[in-house]
C-alpha cells in the first residue's frame, strides 16, 4: 500500500490536480505492481514562499510549476523497477496534465511491513 504525497503551488485547478494524481497512481500499477483500488494520496498546494527548491540543482531547469511527489511503500523493489516508475511518471504527467519532466521531483521512503495499519488499529501486515 503506498502512500502518495503530492505538494505543488497553489492556484492549479481541479482538473490539473486530479491528472496528476492518476497519472501517479497509474504510472506505479503500471511499473511497480502496485494493485489497481490501492490508492491512497493526498494533494496539498503551497503558497509560493512555502514551496521551496533549487531552480537548477544537479542542472536541471526547474519552474514555478515544479511539484513534489513523495510515496512511503513497502521495501523490495528494484532499482530497475524504481527507474520504470520515474520514467513512466514523467512520461504520464508530461502528456497529462503538461507537466515538464523536469518540474517532477520523485522521492520514495521504505518501509517495512509491520510499519502500517489500514485501520482498526491493527498492524494488518505485520507477521
């Protein structure tokens, strides 16, 4: 069960926001097995001053537009598998909702397993 954080600049609509969240989800169906109804992400949007990046950090070219995807999952994939998924996202939000492929940043934090409860205060996948 991943756990999608996404921040961006306040002001985008409804529609760019909610683009962006599918194709997130899709691009980690598509390159990380995560199950199709998994999906858990929170939107937040920053006020410009609250945003706060390198516009050029390891030379690349960032704009206003630059947005933070970070998702907390199980470990376990690979470094293949991790490379699919920040190509595929790219690729995805550049085509929808116009993302440029630099604007994205993609963080992943691992977790082991015992480290969630989906509810009912119970550690569902702790063995």
């Amino acid at each position: 069960m991943p756990l999608v954080r996404i921040s961006l600049r306040e002001g985008k609509p409804e529609t760019y926001r909610r683009a962006l969240a599918d194709g997130i989800h899709r691009a980690m169906v598509e390159t990380i097995n995560v199950p199709p109804l998994d999906r858990f992400q929170a939107i937040t949007e920053h006020p410009a001053q609250s945003l706060i990046y390198d516009p050029a950090y390891l030379g690349i070219v960032r704009s206003d537009n630059v947005v933070f995807v970070q998702i907390i999952l199980n470990a376990g994939r690979s470094t293949e598998q991790k490379r699919a998924l920040y190509a595929r996202m790219a690729e995805l939000l550049q085509a929808s909702p116009g993302l440029r492929p630099q604007d994205l940043l993609i963080s992943l934090v691992e977790v082991s397993r015992e480290n969630w409860s989906f509810g009912n205060g119970q550690a569902q996948y702790a063995v």
